[in-house]
C-alpha cells in the first residue's frame, strides 16, 4: 500500500467536490480529490446538464411547431430519438473533460477510487483493479452525493421501471408513460417526453404538484401542463406495479374514491433522493447519519473532529449550486478565510427546466404568514409585458413577498420563459437585504422580461403601471 498526505482530502468529485478541491489549492492547501466514478458527479453526468441539453431539444421542437405564428414556413417536423441522446451525452462529456483540465491546472491530484475514514486523519482509497492508496489528511471533505431513492415494491429494474439514469438515454420514445412523483425530477421528465409526443401520467402523493414550490404557482402550472396534455393525480400513491411483456400496470390510489388501473410502456421513478453513506468508514467515527443524510453545523463539520460533508449527502436543499457553495465556505472554514460565514439556505434559488419553466427563493407567501409577518404580495402576469408577447410567451406569472412593516423581500416565485435567468436578481437583491424601495428605484431596461420584476414589486404596493 503506498501512502501520501496532504492538507485536505476530498472524497467525492461532484458539485461540491471539485469546487472545494480547487478552492483549497487557491488558498495554497496541498489536495486530494477521490473519485470513484465521473468527475462532475451525477449532476454534470446524469443530473443537471444532460437533461437540460434534452429539454433544449424539446424547446426547439415546440418552437418548430409553432413556426407559422412567427410568420415562417416549415416542413414536416420530425425527430432522431439517437441523435437527441447523442447530443445530450455529449454536453456531457465535454463539461467532464473540463472539469479534468481544471482540476489539473490547479494542482490537485486525483486518485480514482472508493474512499472510506480508516481513523483520524486517514483515508484508503481502493482502485477498481483492488489496489489501494493510504492517504493522510489534516482536513477530509465528504462529498458523496446522492441517489435515486427506491420504494419497497416500486424498485427500478432499468428495463420497464426507470430511475433518472434510464430515462435520460432511451433507445425508443414509451407510447405511454407514468411518471411517480412530481418534484423537479419528475416535472421534467414528464416535459421533455410529453413534448416528443408520449402520453404522460404524472402521480403525486401531496396535495399538489411541486409541492416545494408556492400553491399559486403549482396551480398555474398544474393547469399549464394539462393544457398541454399531460394527465396529472394528485393525493394520490401507486399502490402497485405489475409487469408484463413490454408494459407496466399500474394501481393508481387516490385518498379517497376509487383506484384506477392503467397500463403504460414505461415507469419513470422521481421519488427523492438518498444521500451515499454507505461504505465510508462511519462506523466508530463521531459522524452522525440522520436517515439517509450526515449530520452537520452551520460550517459544514460532522461530529467527528477534521471530517466535513458537504452537498446532497449532507441533507437539503439538494441542489447542486448549494453543493458549490458550501464546498467552497467548507474549505474557507478550514484555511481560516475571515470573510467564510454560513450560507443562508433560504436564499438558496430553486429551478425547474419544464415548460414552462419555474424559479423561486425565499419564503412561499403561505409560509411568509405562517410565520407571524403581515406580507404585502405583488403579481405581475406575462401577457403584460412587451418582450413576452413578442416572444410570444404570454403565459407565466411574477410574484413577489415582501415584509409589511420592513419592505424586506422575502421571497420571489415565478413561473414562464426563461424564468430560471431571472430569478438570479430577486438572489441577488435578497443577499444585499434589499428593501422594496431599493427594487423600486433599479432601473430595468425597456423592453426585457426583467420589467415583470419591478412591475411585480410596484404591484405589491399598488402603483403598478402596466396592468
């Protein structure tokens, strides 16, 4: 076995891995980064990027569709299911191959392998090929993600029942699909594939769609997607699957009435996430394993002194800019940086890719009253705004919270084009503490989608000039 030692030690190069491996070598730490599988961990290679590659395709798909509004004249449209996953592995590909350069430019070494805590400051990284590496370390970072949870019953096979993984690269399109659950994994999938042409089932257990998201917005959009076709259960479980030669029979369980049987081509699983604990040497450790996720303080530290966990196996949000950041303030805390504090994850924006697309952060107006404030709520609709009829996206909605007595913004939801770029100012307003007079008094430029933004926050105090 040979041995090496280094200041930090990162298991696990995903969001939040690679980040802090190259954080600590800007700060002059000597790294480890162990990796078993992909740099970029799931959301570069099975996550983030590659269904945000197949949504484009679906996007450009519908505009195609929708050519003749915009004056121009288009042929039969038609698709190559092959080239569609081609071009989406290959996104890929291409940000794991940056991430290598990267990660080489800054002076990190990489060891491919299983990690596991073999006692204080140790870790044994084992190769696929059984030989092993004993690392030293001052500092050790878990980073090891998570995934695809499994329902007793409702297991993944990879053929008939689909977990992320499987969906993303289909080698035919299901004629009929379920989707189970209807968080933004499943919102997704039931978008790209119901935009190529499938019948989309979408089942959730809650009350509603989205269920994180504010209730105005899940029902804006619990209505855009049936428009679009797409049939949707609420309170509702899949009580069984049953499968056969090339389908899948589904018992469908409302809370109350009937249950309903159907048969579907595929199943696609996007009922949560568990983080990866398993096998890393916890046992006799002071890390502490809440259910699925390792237990940490505001600085990212486990119980066990010099281990941190950072990202989706340190718990929500599971998000992999959460997984970055925190990542990047572990490694500050380390090196002793005066300008690390904790991160406020109720700053932390969410993004769905659907369409159409959602964005949020900050309190929901449900919980911003719940919580003892009184609120003042601002509403700004698409179909007011000049871009948007121009792009011929009128249908979505702004919506801001803020504090009646303060002015502080405390939260922002919005659902329609291109939302997911938008939301980054409402973040950045938030993080600078601003006050409604602050959004008020920006200028926005005329015409953008961004004018919803102010419109919104003029709304909220009734001096909205557009609708």
């Amino acid at each position: 076995m040979s041995t090496a030692s280094y200041d930090v030690i990162v298991i696990g190069g995903g969001p939040g891995g690679y980040p802090a491996a190259i954080r600590a070598r800007q700060l002059g730490l000597s790294v480890a980064l162990v990796e078993r599988e992909h740099l970029g961990g799931i959301c570069l290679n099975w996550g983030c990027i590659p269904t945000k590659a197949l949504l484009r395709t679906a996007e450009v798909h519908h505009l195609i569709q929708r050519a003749d509004e915009f004056g121009l004249t288009v042929g039969e449209v038609s698709f190559d299911l092959e080239k569609i996953v081609k071009r989406s592995r290959q996104v890929s590909k291409r940000l794991n191959t940056g991430v290598k350069a990267l990660l080489k430019k800054n002076g990190v070494e990489v060891h491919e392998g299983s990690g596991r805590l073999a006692g204080p400051g140790r870790v044994v990284v084992e190769a696929a090929d059984g030989a092993t590496v004993d690392l030293g370390g001052r500092s050790i970072i878990l980073a090891t993600g998570a995934r695809a949870r499994d329902l007793a019953g409702l297991e993944a096979d990879g053929d008939l029942i689909w977990s992320y993984k499987e969906a993303m690269v289909p080698k035919e399109l299901p004629g009929r699909l379920l989707v189970v659950g209807s968080g933004a994994i499943g919102i997704e999938f039931a978008s790209f594939y119901r935009e190529l042409g499938c019948e989309v089932t979408v089942v959730e257990t809650l009350p509603r769609i989205l269920p994180i998201e504010d209730e105005e917005i899940s029902q804006v959009a619990h209505k855009e997607f049936e428009k679009q076709g797409i049939e949707i259960h609420v309170g509702a479980t899949v009580s069984s699957l049953e499968k056969g030669q090339g389908e899948v029979t589904a018992t469908i369980t409302p809370q109350s009435g009937e249950a309903k049987v159907a048969t579907f081509d595929r199943v696609i699983l996007a009922v949560g996430i568990v983080g990866n604990v398993e096998n890393l040497g916890l046992e006799g450790t002071g890390v502490e394993v809440d259910r699925t996720h390792i237990t940490t303080n505001e600085w990212t530290e486990t119980g066990e002194p010099g281990v941190y966990a950072v990202g989706d196996v340190a718990g929500p949000p599971w998000l992999a800019h959460k997984a970055t950041h925190e990542g990047i303030l572990c490694v500050d805390r380390i090196a002793g940086e005066a300008g690390a504090h904790p991160l406020p994850t109720g700053r932390i924006p969410g993004c769905t890719y659907c369409r159409p697309q959602i964005a949020s952060v900050g309190l929901t107006e449900l919980a911003a009253t719940e919580s003892g404030r009184e609120v003042r709520v601002g509403r700004f609709p698409f179909r007011g705004n000049g871009k948007a009829i121009a792009l011929g996206e009128v249908e979505g909605l702004v919506k801001t919270v803020f504090d009646a007595q303060t002015g502080e913004l405390l939260g922002a939801h919005l659902i329609g084009a291109e939302v997911t770029e938008l939301i980054q100012g409402f973040v950045v307003a938030m993080n600078l503490e601003t006050t409604e007079a602050e959004l008020m008094n920006s200028v926005f430029p005329h015409p953008t989608l961004s004018e919803m933004m102010h419109e919104s926050t003029l709304a909220a105090y009734g001096r909205a000039i557009h609708i």
